[in-house]
C-alpha cells in the first residue's frame, strides 16, 4: 500500500519567549523548534511554522 504523506497548514502560534525577545537569532530559535517538532512527529514535508510573517 502506498504512504500518505503528511505535511501542516497554517500558523504555529508564536512562543512567549520570542515575544519578550524578537530578535533575528529568537526567530531562528523559534523555527528550528517547529521544524524539530515536526520531524519528530513524523510529518513528510516539514515548514517553518509562518513565524516570519
């Protein structure tokens, strides 16, 4: 049988701690968290979460 790959939509919301400090290395910190999180949950194609926008 074929696999399904999976992938999320949508906004992450943002971390308290990038909030009380928005700095460029806060926001990298910030995505490679979501992305982690992702992988570790298995997703296929993982993104950066929209914390960019």
């Amino acid at each position: 049988m074929p696999r399904i790959r999976t992938t999320v939509v949508g906004s992450y919301p943002i971390p308290d701690w990038l909030v009380a400090n928005p700095s460029e290395q806060a926001l990298i910190d910030a995505t490679r968290v979501v992305i982690s999180t992702q992988e570790q949950a298995g997703v296929d194609v993982v993104c950066d979460g929209e914390l960019y926008r």
